[in-house]
C-alpha cells in the first residue's frame, strides 16, 4: 500500500509536469551568409497552418549600391520544412525593395507591404504592395508615388471581407502626410487619401484596422499646432473612401504622442495605444466608440507598441518600461472593459540588463503570448530571443530563450499562438529564423491505473461547439521505433492534420483532452491516436455551429 501511495504521488507530479508543459517542435533558420543586413520582423499564418516568413535580404556581391536589398519571402509547413522561398526582383535589377507587413487572405494569396527602393537615390522611395498565391506564383505588384516624387513607405495592410486590402504609410510632399490606399483583389487602385495634420508638418501613420462593416481605421502620430509636439491622430473611413471622424489625443505635457497600433472589436469599438510622455514615457491606451467618442483612456507606466484583445474584450498591451536599475525591461498589461489596469507584469532577466517586447498574441481562452528580446552579455550587447506565456490572471506559465548557435544577435518579432501550437519569427546578425512551440493544454490525469492496451473513446459530446473531450489510455511502453511519442492529432475531412493535442511522451494511465474548435468551420473532422508513428485507432467527431 505504501508503494503504491509513492507511486500515485510520483505519478501526479509527473502529470502536473505535463500539464504545463512546452515544447519546441522545430526550428528552421535562413543562413545569408551573404548579407549585411538581414531584417525578418514579419510572419502570418494560414488557415492550414502553413507558416510565411519575410525579411530584406541585401547582398555584399551587389556592386550597384551598398544599399540595395531584396525582399525575400520563405512559406514553412506546419512541421517547419521549407516548401518554396522566392525572392522579390521586380522588373528592374537596380531597384530595392523592403517588407514592413506580410498577410494571407481568405484564399490563401500571401501579400507584402513595404517599400520600393532607386538605389542611385537611396531614401526617395515609393509604396510596395507584392502579391504572390499559395503556390508562391507572383501575380501582379503595384508601387504608389506620391505627387512630391518623393518618399512614399507603407508600413501596416489589413482585408476586408471582399478581400480588398487596405494598406497605410507616410508620404512626403510638402512634409509627410498620411497615406491610405485600397486596392482591388485584382490590384487596380479603388482610392487614395492623404491626411495632413492642423501642424502642417509631419504626419506617420503606422497602423490600419477594419471593422464588420468594413469602415478603415488609420492611426499613427501627427504634427500638432506646436510645431515639434506630436499627437496620436486616429482617422475613420468608410469603405468608399469617405472621411467619417478624426480625433486627435495630446497629453497633458504636450510633448510628443505617437500611436502604434489600432484594433477593433466586434462591436466595432476602437482601440488605440501608443507611447506618451508624462514627465516619463508611459503608454496611452484609448477606446473610442464606432462614431469616434472617447469612452476612457488607460494609462500605465510603459510603452506600448502591440495591442490584442482577448473574447470578453479585455485588452492586451506590449512593451517596456524602465527596470529597478534604469535598464527596460519587458512589459505586459491587461486592461479591463472599463478602461481600468487589471495586471501589469515586468520582465527582467537574470542578467540584469535591457529587455524589450515587440508583439504579443492573446488565445481564446485569454492566455497570453510575448515574445521580443534581452541582453545577455552587457559588455558585446549580445541578445537573445524570449518568448513568455502569462494565464488570463498574469500568472507567468512559462519562459523561452532562443540563440542561434554562435550568433550576438536574436531578436524575436512578431508571435501568432492558435491550436496549441505558438509560432515565433525573428532575426539574427546573420539571417532570420522561425520557431514553433506546441502545449499539452488541458490534459488532464483520469487514471493512474496501468492499461494492458491502447484505448481510444468516442468523443463527448459529439456533435458539440466549441468544445468536446477526448479520453485515450496509454499502456506501459515496449519499445519501438517512436521512442514512445504519443499524438493525438485532428484531422479534416480531406485528411489533412490541421491540429496535434498532444504530441509528447506520456506515462502509462488515462488521459482527457478537451479540443476548442471555435476557429474552425462547422463539418465533420477525424482525431486520431498514434503512438511509435503506428496508427492505434481514427474515431470522427462533428463540429455543429
């Protein structure tokens, strides 16, 4: 009895173990061992789990200009193996070009933003917007040169639900302005419109939204009446074209105010966060209602450069603040309906120096994901990836470093977590790099009894929606050549794996996985269990919204 008790207890821990548990799947890395500058701050992600990287690739054999560079896009498979790259030339080898936003459509067509580069005039550049299909065929490219011939550089797109795309930039005339184009999904131009803030100076936008009924939101910083004082300035278009409301945030220093991001939720409510200076440098974050009233303004002691927003619509901001021993450190805020900081978390690693979110990404279940970077050696200002997941309640679950070899220099920059699995993408002094985590999320421990065989139950319920539990039973491992891999996988009715509940080695006992299908389409699916890759049983569940 007493030798069972230490076995149920040894057991119990080894499942709580589990149940936090995070793994890396893979890693895939793009050595450019020719390139002195190598910028891979953007990723998205397709509805089949396909990972697309993209970055600025600039080659020390190009004798042209010491500038020029080429956008390089890299699509991933869901198991990390590169399935094409392609390199973006345009029609003219002395011109160059670098990505500030890549997205995938509802159809799959991956999309870039960015710039568009003469190298014998580095600087004047105009709008890039590249567009490629899932097969990685270029289809058509456009470029947007402003009145001024000057320098034109998109930095934010977004869809609507037509699959036109929206994408935002300065442009410079006189000074720069607000640029907002919408293209067609067959690349003609539907409009163009600039916004030149009451300074008449120089107006950024960086970010560009779209809510249910396809109004545009544009945000960025603008020149105020004070000649070198900026203002958040968040602009309303509807799908036409037609300017519906601006509003503008100065604070209470009246020294610069630069907005980062916009997001809406599905009440079509606006959210804007930034950095604004208060005797020190602390993150605005407002929300404003469909007709362009403020209903708060949040502030906390940070700065903010990210912004998600979780089902019950409670904020999510990203940044840094100043540390315990004036260094930054990452921070973390959930903001709550009415405006009010519910946590704020700080990061600073045990090397006591400079840390810095750069994007955050909040599930259903309003767990959230950052990733950025920290210095790990002060004196070369080595860095290296991190990457934390915190509970809906600010409770930190877990921690990840990542260094490329040899490398001084891994930054982390854009995070996408859906299904279990968390993808990360950055770069290095010497090329770019994506990771993908998976969680044992939500196994729980049924029994620590000893099965004699593999078991695989009916899912419960089933049908169902969102949510159904999945039981399976794991016997004593024999040997094999999966070296006791256990996966449990969910697939369409194409028979492609669009999820893996859980991949990793089990103890013997029976085990209960719940699966959230809230962002798949209604249909019939298939789960299976495989254990040394040998296929123990299939079962069919259907999803029924």
């Amino acid at each position: 009895m007493k030798i069972n008790k230490i076995v149920s207890i040894v057991f119990l821990i080894i499942i709580n173990n589990i149940y936090s548990q995070v793994t890396q799947e893979w890693v895939y890395t793009h050595p450019n061992l020719n390139c002195v500058l190598n910028i891979s701050k953007l990723m998205d992600v397709d509805e089949e789990g396909n990972i697309f990287i993209t970055s600025r690739i600039v080659n020390i054999k190009d004798n042209s200009s010491p500038y020029s560079g080429k956008i390089k896009v890299i699509k991933l498979s869901n198991t990390g193996d590169s399935i094409w790259i392609r390199t973006f030339l345009g029609n003219d080898s002395n011109m160059s070009s670098e990505p500030t936003s890549i997205a995938v459509d509802y159809e799959g067509n991956i999309y870039i933003a960015g710039g568009f580069y003469e190298t014998s005039v580095w600087g004047f550049s105009d709008f890039l917007l590249v567009k490629y299909d899932s097969s990685g065929n270029l289809l058509w490219y456009r470029t947007y040169n402003g009145s001024a011939n000057h320098s034109d550089f998109a930095t934010s797109m977004v869809f609507d639900k037509f699959n036109n795309i929206i994408i935002t930039g300065p442009s410079l005339e006189n000074g720069y302005d607000y640029c907002t184009i919408k293209y067609l999904p067959n690349g003609d131009t539907a409009w163009v419109r600039r916004y030149n803030g009451p300074g008449n100076f120089d107006d950024f936008s960086y970010s560009v939204s779209i809510d249910s009924h396809n109004n545009i939101y544009v945000t960025g910083e603008s020149c105020g009446q004070n000649y070198y004082s900026y203002d958040f300035a968040t602009l309303k278009y509807n799908q036409t074209g037609d300017l519906i409301w601006i509003n503008r945030y100065n604070g209470i220093m009246n020294y610069d105010d630069q907005a980062f991001c916009v997001i809406n939720d599905n009440c079509d409510n606006v959210y804007v966060t930034g950095t604004s200076v208060e005797y020190l440098y602390i993150s605005a974050t407002i929300k404003y209602d469909s007709s362009g009233n403020v209903k708060w303004i949040c502030k906390s002691p940070c700065s903010s450069y990210f912004i998600d927003i979780d089902s019950s619509k409670n904020l999510y901001i990203a940044g840094g603040t100043n540390g315990s021993n004036n260094n930054e450190d990452f921070c973390t805020v959930k903001i709550d309906t009415a405006g009010n900081v519910k946590w704020l978390n700080t990061y600073n690693s045990i090397y006591n120096d400079d840390e810095e979110a750069y994007s955050l990404y909040v599930n259903n279940t309003g767990d959230v994901y950052v990733t950025g970077w920290s210095i790990y050696d002060h004196m070369n200002e080595f860095i290296e990836a991190v990457t934390i997941k915190y509970n809906t309640n600010g409770n930190q679950q877990w921690i990840k470093f990542f260094r490329n070899g040899d490398t001084s220099y891994n930054s982390s920059k854009k995070i996408i977590a859906r299904n279990n699995k968390i993808n990360v993408a950055g770069f290095t002094n010497v090329g770019m790099f994506a990771i993908q985590y998976s969680e044992l999320i939500g196994i729980n421990p049924i029994s620590n009894q000893v099965s004699v065989k593999y078991s695989l139950s009916q899912n419960y319920p089933n049908p169902f929606n969102p949510s159904t539990k999945i039981r399976f039973s794991i016997p004593p491992y024999q040997g094999g050549k999966g070296d006791g891999l256990v996966k449990l996988a969910i697939f369409d009715i194409l028979g492609r794996e669009i999820t893996a509940l859980v991949n990793d080695k089990l103890k013997p006992g029976t085990y209960e996985v719940e699966w959230n299908g809230s962002d798949y389409p209604s249909g019939i699916y298939f789960y299976r269990l495989i254990s040394d890759e040998e296929v123990i049983n299939t079962k069919k569940l259907i999803l029924l919204k």
